[in-house]
C-alpha cells in the first residue's frame, strides 16, 4: 500500500494540535510558536511531497485514493483522494497556513490556543479539499468553521463578538442546505444510500432534483466565495480578523466555496448547472463591479481589501460558468492567484496596523518616508492584486476573458455584454488600489503619524512571508503553466461533462424549469 | 553561433536581469545598496549598454537584408486553446530597438548627473532599467496579446517614476491619473484583442489582418463590427499615445524626474501606440472608416496641443503639450495609411524631442541652484531669460532642438513632418490645412520657449515675480527653501556637468542628421521598413509636387519663427496686448486647456467618487441591515442579539457544531 499522503496532510496537524497542551512554554508565545510553525511546515512538506510522489498531473480522474470504513452502519467511510480540482488547492492551503503560522509571530495572547486553533484549521481546510464522501466534507467544513469562529472572536477587533456571531450565524445556517441537498442525493433513487462523489456522479438525477439541488448548494457556497448580496459577512469579519486569521481567510476560506462549486454544482449536477451558468456569469459580473465600487468608497483599510477579494471572486464565477476549458482553468488559476495575493495583502494590512495603530485612510498619509520597504511591498502587491502582467492576476483574468468570449455556450449579445461590464473592473481596480496607496504612502508627512516609535520599516521576517507568497505569483505570471498543468486534464474532463449535459438540456424541452426567466434563456449552442 | 536576432531576447532580459538583481537588494539590504550609488549605475548602464550593442547588431543584420525571425513557445494552454509566446525580431522592431536602447543609455549617462544629489539615485536606475526592459519587450512582441502584457508593464514603470517623488501631491496624482487614464485605454484594447480573437482565432497580426479581412469578405462579420473592434484596439494608442481626449495623463506626468520625461514621456512609451498603430495597419488597412477615425483623432491632437503649448509658462509643460501635439502628426500618418512616414517622424522626434526635455532638466537643475528646490519656481519661464551667458552648451542644443521639430531644413523635423503632411495633402486636404497651421504654431511656440528661457535679462532673483508664482500655485511664501536657507543659493545659474552635457551633444548630432535618411526622393529608411513602398515613393517622387508643399511649410514655420523673434527677442509686439487681452475668451480657453480636466472632474472622478459612495450606503444600509434584520428577527428581538455579543456565543457555535453531529448519528440511525 502506498503511504496514505491525504490522510496525514489531515490527520497530523490536527495530532500535533491535540498535542499543543503538553508543549512546555512560558505562556508569552515564545516556544509554541516554533512549534505551531514546524507543524505547518511539515504538513506542507507532507503535502508537496504527496504531490511530487502520489500526484500525476496527466491523469483526470481521483488519485492518491483511499478508502476505509468507518461508520458501516452510517454509510461513512475515511475517504480521501486528489483530482486536478483538489490537488492545487490543497498545497494552497497547507502553504497560506505555513505562511500564517510565521505571520502569528507577534500573537502574546493566548498563544497555545492561537496555534491549536490555526492548525486544527490547517487539518480541516485540507480535508475540506481531500475528502471524497459528501458527509465526510459536510463534517470537515463545519469542522472548519469552529477555528475560524474562536480565531475572529477571541483575537479579533472592537467589533469582533458581531463580526464572529455573524460568521457563525451566516455559514453554519448556509450549510443547513448542504446537508438537505447532500441527504437527498444519497437518498435519490432509492437502493443503499451513497455519499462517495464517485457513486454520485454516476447517479442519473432528474433535471428538476438537479435544479433545485443546485439553488440549495449555491445558497450554501455562494455565502463562502461569496457572492453579492450573501456576502455581508466578510467584510466584518475580515475587518476584525487579526493578520494570520486574515490570511487564511482570504487565502483559503473563500476557495472552499469555488472549489465546492466546481466539485458539486459543475461535476454532480451538470445538467442544473447548464441551466444555472448564465446566473453565475451575471453574479459574477456584479461581484466585479459592485464590490469594486464600495471598495473605492471604503474608508477602512482592511474592510477596503476585504471588498476587493470580493471583487476579485468574481472572476471565478464567470470562469465556472463559461462553459469552457480555458475559462474553467482561468476561474482555478484565479482562486490560487487570489489566494496568494489575497492573503500577501492581508497580511501587509496587519503589518501597517502594527506600526500606525489606525485602519482610517484619513488618519494616515505620507508615511512611504519612514516605511520605504514596506512601501515597495504594498506597491508590489498592489500591482499584483490589480492583475499586472507578469504575476499571476493578469493570467488567471486572461484567461477567464477569452475563456467567456470564445465560449459556444453563450449568444453573442450576451458575450458581448457581460465582457464588456467585466472589463470596467480593469479601470475600477487601479482606481481604489492606487488610491489606497497614494492615501497611505505619498504626499507630505503626516507628522503625528510619523512621530510615533513604531513606526518602523519592514523587519526581515515580514520581507520573508511576501516574498514566499510572491515566488509563486511571479512564477504563474511568467511561465503560468507550472500551475494549469498540473489540473488541466481534471479540468479538460469537467467541461466535456457539463457540455454534454448542456446538449442535453438543450434537446429536451419542457425539461427546464427556469426557461421562463428570460435572464437566463442565454445559452443558445451547441445545435 | 547563433545570429543576433536569435539573441534578441536577451535585449530585454539584460537590463531586467541588472533591475531585479538591484532591486532584490534594494528590499534586503536597503542601506548598503543606497551607498553603492556608482557601481549600481555602471552596472545597469552596462546591462542597456549591452543590450543596445545587442540591438545594433540587430539592426545591422537588418540592414543587410535579413528576413524576419520568429522563436515562440507555448506560455498557456487549456482545451485546443494554446496561446504563443516568444519574441520576433524585423525591420520594424529592429529600429525601434536600436533607438530605444540609445535613448536609455543616453539618459541614464544623464541621470547620474541629473539625480546625483537625490536620496532615490539607486532607485531610479533600478526603474529606469526596468523601464528599458518593459519597452524592449513591447517592441519584440510577436502578437497582439504579449504587446499587452508589456503595455501595461511600460504603463506600471511610468506610474512608478512619475511618483517617484512621492512625497510631493502632485507627483502622487499625476501617477494615478497617468495609470488609470491608461487603463481606461486599456479597457477598450482588452476588449478589442478578445474580439479580434474571437473574430479570427488568433493573436497575429498578420493572420488577424488576413482572417478579419476574410470574414468580412465572407459575411460571418458585418463590417461594422469590424470596424468597431479595430477602434477598441487603438483605444489603447489613444491613451498611451497621449491622443485626445486621453491624452490629459501627459501633461500631469511632468512631475516626474526630467530624464524621465525624456525618455517616457517624450521618446519611447510614449511612441508604443504609434508604434502599435504601425504594427497593426494590416488589419486597419482595409477598413476606410478606421483610418478616418484615426486621422481625425490624429489633427485635433495635434491642433490641441500646440494650440495649448502657446499660453504655457512651465518650461516642461510646455513641451509636454509639444509632445502631443507631434504624437498627432504621428498618428496622422497613421491615418493616411503612411505607416512609414509616421514611423519616420517617430524617430526623428524621439532624438531631438529628448534632447528638448534633457536641455529643459538642465535647464532646471541650473535654476534650483538659484530658486531652490520648489518645481513651481525652477520651471516657470518668468522666472528664466538670458541662460545662454551661463549655459553654452544648453542654450545651442536647445536650438537646435527647436529648429529640428520647427520644420527649417535640412533638419530631422522638416523631412519626417513634410512627409506626413505631403501624405495628408493627397489623402485629406482638410486635414492637411490643421497640420500645416499646426506647423506654424510649433515654430512660434517652441521659439517662444527658446527666448524666454535662453535670451534677454536673466529674472531668476526677482522676489516679486517669484512671491506671485507661489501664490498662484497656493504655496504659501518661504516653504519652497525648507532645510536649504537663502544663502545656500547661487545668484546665477551655471552650466550642467559633463554627464548631462555630453548626451546633450550626443543627441544633437542625429536631430539634425537623421532627417537626411529620409529624403523622399531616396529614403533609405522606407527601403529598410517598406521596400515596396520605398520604391513606389521614389517613383512618384517629383520635385514639382515637392517644392511647393516644402516651400509652404517652410514659409509658416519662418512665419511662425519670425512672430516668436518680434514678440519675445525684439519685443516689438506685445502679444499679451495684442492678442490675449483683445479675445480673453480664447485665452482663458487655452490657459484652462480646453477645459478638460475640469470635466474630466466633474465627470468621472467626482460622478465615480459619489457612485461608489452610493453603492457603499446601499451596502451598509440596504443589504446588510435586511441582514441584521433578519438576525434580529430570528433572534427574537434585540436583546438576542446583546446575548450573542455578550460572549456566550461560542456556546452556541458549539450548538450549531453539536447539532450537526446529533444529525448525522440521527440519520444514522435511521439509516
């Protein structure tokens, strides 16, 4: 047998967490750190090394399977494995959570609870993207939510016992739906219930069942990416989250919910998705542009980013629902990159709040004087966030672009249309992003703010934490295929199964329920 | 071994290698790469010096007829779709890399003098190298879409030097309008390379051209469409091309370090949209109506800019309107399908052009050893007159500059503007007639700039003028000297040092010899671009349709030098008088620039500033509060909500946690 690579990407950091109590520390943080950090580390080393030896990237269907019995009696088996859907992911999450253990560094509150939290996330998060069995990714993702819960409501800001309430109350009520949508799918068709994806998917389900199947779980993944109008949670709760909790949040958290989409909606439900896909375009393009705007007029630095990741994930619903391989890969290509960028912005707000103790844009300005590495390290993720070429942005964005454009799915009128209202995204992001930093780092000197003693220039473990996180976002930009290759052929074999679903829907009418929207009478092709 | 233009690709990756290497030390050890002030610009002007070797190499092989040489890889792929990355190196690009290359190296030797007191020196060659790369790289682009990568990269390098002094409010919104001007550009040329993509399934510019032109011809695309996709592209000229109405960025970017706008602003980024225009006349060839687009856009930049330039009082604005007002001509030739001649004045302007503004920052450099460092008194022409005495060297090649774009031959300027406004003369007489009066106000506006600056009584220690000047810029009097007092000042400029001298010479030499390259009835410069072309124009080439079109020019331009030398040598006119009291409604429309900004203001940024604010209510109020509402409500009432915010909610996450499981083992039993 093969040594289980998933299994102890999960199961080790959750172990070591357990062990967190028995790490000798003088409670000032100091010692459990390095251990919080090795933890994480070795889970990432776990995790690259399960890629470099259980991963095949030219295969597209489930590798690194394994499977044991759990609850017989529940149905409920261990069972974990790796598509390209999965697998990119995964080392996403155990890199961000390396990157958030080093980012705590400065935590002095409550240190052991700090680490024990941030690695149980790390476990949960990977099995959220490993684990093959609907229940078992029900249980991981409420798992999840636990740490990041206490994280926001213990560390967070003034305002964190709302921000957190409001998480909780937000993620877990979503989830209800996953878990009535995930019991009527085992249920469907009568016989043993089944929760692997692979039975699943081999279900026939009627295109009602799938239609409302697929509303259910976009309410559900829809809070988590998220998309407009369910999306009011994050930035309260980004707005309070310190800087590590941040990253994970933006680095990860969000793709749970683009990766749920591709992994449930896309690949379980084609024939709902070939109905809904025009929704999500349109979703999407209103996540680009409304996101942006009331980024533009945020005051608050962090809610500013915070709304800027929501604008971001836009592109990741066009990408799902652009029918085809080159939008669906750009639409993967964006959660990593965004991951990466997301998470180096957050963390460079945490910085800044370190040195000026205020989040208001109006009570900072000039500060580039004192802070000249900082500055570089804003600007550069700044240029990155507001997809520059050469980073990983601009490809992911690319390809999203042409991927829509080129699509058969689509009439042209409606291309046309949402191409173009996308693109006004291009001028709103340099708007608030360079705004942003001229607010912060140009102009005279704010003297008060300049005065203060800690206002001090990037230290070197901060300089370390964004370059990490810009090697790859560099490496994407320039030669993007070290990335879209490892998921291409999962990928390839997504989008021939919803198109064909889609010439099914297409051929059999009376069948769509929602053909009396007109919104969504959009896909037109293939005849 | 290999043949040059296989080594292209290095051309670019040299001066990138020399800017990160520099750059990484920047961010690790910042104070030590500080010091190392010399060793960090001879390495870098080493790494363009190369690459400019490189380039001649090129360009050489070029000359002796080489063909075109295309490498590509595979950079993306997904499905059938694969998308080509490489390098190509022609006759176009050849020259504009030998060009390149010298400016850069050229205003680099410059620099280190020019910014030899400023606490960013290193700085500024790191982005001054990774500037040169960008723009190399956007001239080897082999398709549409890696010219867009690099067109925002260049655009990216521009916004960094033109804040580079970003402690100062005008540097830090000049560089946000130039990069979000050039967005706005870059939107439509996005969308117009996804069309053209999906109208022809490629990248190229020759196989859009092809297949564009097939499917029009086909019917699979109305000509319409076809048209409006080529307009989208050239919104991206438009914007990096300083075209009307995007060309407000231009002016604003002069806050940068002067070098910059030599190099920017004046000589190569700026040239990209013509050259890019250039690039595409395939495709825009056979489509009438985007040829006229362009030619029309093309004569009111044109006009616009010099009819600004003439009211302008900042030295460097005032060639900045120059600027765009050439960049016009330039995209006029575009527009009458000359692709050559537009790309002849391309050359032309970017020597003698460069050569202005690096007279205009010695100019300045001189004058902040008088007035001090405060950019509203070193560049202010009230406050020069009479730098000839002090600056020999300037005051020639600033000449010489004038002469060259004011059209006497037989200086660059004449040969490259004749020929454009020659092609405009048989393509669209009435454009023709804005380009000729045009040419007449660039003599007397650059004449203009000549006398005030270099001739008459030096006025640099009148208080009163300079007190006025601070006022009107609302800088209150005795700021401007901070931590440098009076007496630190010089009471007369002197002559720059031999690194900012030298380029100066260096650069006089091709602006008033390149122009000979060019001559219509033997232009070795169409032959290298356009054989065909070149032979066709010789062929045609008649001195009878020639003399009079030249002599014409000529005419206006002396007409135009003549008015500049009565009214500011001689002052034997008093324009101000004559002319700006008599219509005060045309000089306020000129001194206010048409009033552009202020709608642009108005407009966009205030009409976008109070969306977003509206939207952001709509967020906060509408969507969140039937959130809170809904909390509320299922809470119960209003004290729920205290209850949760009191602490005892993790109690109930656990609830939430707790009865999730309760329902699976609930289920399982069931099952």
């Amino acid at each position: 047998m093969p040594f289980p690579w998933l299994s102890a990407s999960i199961l080790f950091p959750i172990g070591a967490a357990l062990l967190i109590p028995f790490v000798p520390d003088q409670g000032d943080g100091k010692q459990v750190r390095w251990y919080g950090l090795g933890v994480a580390l070795t889970t990432f080393l776990i995790t690259v090394a399960g890629y470099l030896n259980g991963y095949d990237p030219a295969v597209e269907g489930l590798q690194m399977v394994q499977r044991v019995e759990w609850l017989p009696r529940l149905g409920l088996a261990w069972s974990v494995g790796a598509d390209g859907i999965s697998m990119p992911l995964i080392l996403l999450t155990s890199f961000i959570t390396a990157l958030a253990a080093l980012a705590a560094w400065p935590v002095t509150f409550k240190p052991k609870l700090f680490y024990f939290l941030l690695l149980a996330m790390d476990g949960g998060q990977i099995a959220v993207f490993a684990v093959q069995d609907m229940l078992l990714f029900f249980l991981a993702w409420e798992l999840e939510l636990l740490p990041v819960y206490l994280l926001l409501a213990i560390w967070g800001g003034k305002k964190r016992q709302y921000a957190a309430t409001k998480f909780i109350l937000y993620t877990a009520g979503s989830s209800l739906f996953i878990l009535v949508v995930g019991l009527a799918m085992a249920f469907y068709g009568g016989g043993t219930p089944t929760f692997e994806y692979t039975a699943l998917m081999g279900k026939d389900f009627s295109t009602k069942f799938q239609l409302f199947a697929y509303a259910g779980l976009l309410i559900a993944f829809g809070v988590k990416l998220p998309i407009v109008p369910l999306h009011t949670w994050l930035p309260d709760a980004h707005g309070e989250a310190t800087a590590p909790v941040h990253m994970l949040l933006a680095g990860i958290l969000l793709k749970m919910g683009g990766y749920a989409l591709l992994r449930f909606n896309v690949q379980l439900l084609p024939e709902g998705h070939a109905q809904f896909a025009p929704l999500l375009v349109v979703l999407g393009v209103v996540n680009i542009i409304y996101a942006a705007l009331t980024s533009f007029a945020q005051r608050n630095l962090k809610r500013k980013i915070a709304y800027s990741s929501i604008s971001h994930m836009g592109f990741v619903l066009i990408g799902i629902g652009s029918f085809s391989a080159l939008g669906t890969s750009g639409a993967m290509l964006q959660m990593i990159s965004h991951g990466l960028i997301g998470a180096s912005l957050f963390f460079l707000v945490g910085a800044t709040y370190d040195r000026t103790h205020t989040l208001q844009l109006d009570e900072m300005g000039g500060v580039g004087q004192k802070m000249r590495k900082m500055f570089a390290l804003w600007t550069i993720c700044s240029l990155a966030s507001l997809a520059l070429p050469g980073m990983s942005g601009f490809v992911s964005e690319l390809m999203v672009f042409v991927g829509f454009v080129t699509s058969e799915a689509y009439t042209l009128s409606f291309r046309v249309v949402m191409a173009i209202l996308a693109a006004v995204g291009v001028i709103l992001t340099p708007v608030y992003l360079l705004s942003m930093l001229r607010e912060i780092f140009f102009g005279k000197e704010n003297v008060e703010l300049a005065s203060h003693s800690n206002l001090v220039d990037a230290e070197p473990r901060e300089i370390y934490v964004i370059s990490c996180l810009l090697v790859p976002i560099v490496g994407i930009g320039l030669y993007p295929r070290i990335m879209t290759d490892t998921y291409r052929a999962s990928i390839e074999a997504l989008v021939q199964r919803e198109t064909l679903a889609m010439g099914r829907v297409i051929h059999t009418p009376g069948s769509n329920l929602i053909r009396q929207a007109s919104l969504l009478q959009a896909p037109a092709l293939p005849g | 071994m290999p043949s040059a233009a296989e080594l292209a690709w290095l051309i670019p990756v040299l001066p990138l290698a020399g800017a990160c290497l520099v750059g990484l030390g920047l961010i690790s050890f910042n104070r030590t790469v500080n010091r190392l002030r010399k060793p960090v610009a001879w390495l870098l002007i080493s790494c363009v010096g190369a690459a400019a070797v490189l380039s001649y190499a090129v360009l050489a092989q070029q000359l002796a007829g080489a063909g075109p040489t295309e490498v590509l890889f595979n950079w993306a792929s997904a499905g059938t779709f694969n998308l080509q990355m490489g390098f190509r190196v022609d006759a176009l690009g050849a020259v504009m890399l030998a060009l390149v290359t010298t400016i850069a190296v050229l205003v680099m030797v410059y620099s280190d003098g020019y910014m030899a007191h400023d606490k960013g020196y290193v700085r500024f060659f790191t982005y001054l190298a990774l500037f040169s790369s960008s723009m190399l790289g956007l001239v080897i682009s082999p398709n549409l879409l890696e010219i867009y990568v690099f067109w925002e990269l260049v655009g990216m390098c521009s916004y960094l030097l033109v804040g580079f002094w970003y402690d100062r409010d005008g540097a830090a919104n000049a560089a946000q309008k130039a990069f979000v001007v050039n967005r706005v550009g870059d939107f439509g040329l996005l969308l117009g390379i996804l069309g053209l993509f999906w109208a022809t399934g490629s990248f190229g510019f020759e196989e859009i051209g092809a297949n564009l032109q097939e499917a029009v011809a086909g019917g699979s695309i109305s000509n319409g469409v076809a048209v409006v996709l080529c307009l989208l592209v050239f919104m991206g000229p438009m914007a990096k091309s300083a075209q009307f109405p995007l060309h407000v960025w231009l002016p604003d970017a002069m806050e940068g370090p002067t070098p910059i706008s030599a190099l920017i602003h004046a000589a190569t980024m700026v040239a990209a949209g013509v050259f890019l225009v250039a690039r595409l006349q395939p495709v825009y060839e056979p489509f009438a109506a985007v040829q006229v687009t362009i030619a029309v856009i093309g004569t009111i930049t044109l006009f616009l800019g010099a009819s600004i330039a003439l009211t302008q009082q900042d030295l460097k604005k005032g060639l900045a309107y120059s600027t765009v007002s050439q960049l016009g001509y330039m995209m006029l030739a575009m527009g009458c399908g000359a692709p050559v001649a537009g790309m002849f004045h391309l050359v032309t302007h970017a020597f003698f052009k460069a050569m202005l503004f690096l007279g205009s920052g010695s100019v300045i450099h001189a004058m902040e050893e008088v007035v001090g460092h405060e950019p509203v008194l070193a560049q202010d022409m009230r406050l020069m007159g009479g730098l000839r005495k002090f600056m020999p060297v300037t005051s020639t090649t600033f000449l010489i500059g004038c002469v060259a774009i004011a059209g006497i031959p037989p200086l660059a300027g004449f040969w490259s503007k004749d020929e454009i406004l020659g092609q405009a003369f048989n393509s669209f007489p009435l454009l023709w007639v804005m380009g000729f009066i045009t040419a007449g106000m660039t003599a007397f506006y650059m004449f203009r700039l000549y006398f005030l600056t270099f001739e008459g009584e030096f006025r640099g220690k009148d208080q009163a003028i300079a007190a006025q000047l601070l006022a009107a810029a609302g800088k209150g009097g005795g700021d401007h000297d901070e931590g440098e007092p009076h007496g630190h000042l010089a009471d007369h400029p002197h002559e720059s040092g031999w690194q900012m001298a030298l380029p100066l010479a260096v650069l006089a030499v091709p602006s008033v010899l390149i122009g000979l390259l060019g001559t219509p009835w033997n232009s070795r410069f169409a032959r290298l671009l356009d054989p065909h072309e070149a032979a066709e124009i010789a062929e045609h080439f008649s001195w009878g349709e020639f003399l009079p079109l030249a002599g014409a020019s000529v005419a206006i331009s002396t007409a135009g030098i003549g008015l500049a030398v009565a009214a500011y040598a001689l002052r034997r006119i008093d324009l101000g008088q004559a002319v700006a009291a008599r219509f005060p409604a045309v000089n306020a429309f000129l001194a206010n620039k048409w009033y552009l900004d202020a709608i642009n203001d108005k407009l966009f940024v205030r009409g976008s500033r109070k969306l977003a604010r509206s939207v952001l209510e709509v967020d906060s109020k509408v969507v969140d509060g039937v959130v809170n509402l809904t909390g509320l409500m299922t809470l119960g009432s209003g004290e729920g909500l205290k209850y949760f915010e009191t602490g005892r909610a993790q109690f109930y996450a656990l609830i939430v946690f707790g009865g999730v499981i309760a329902l699976v083992v609930l289920f399982g039993a069931l099952g």
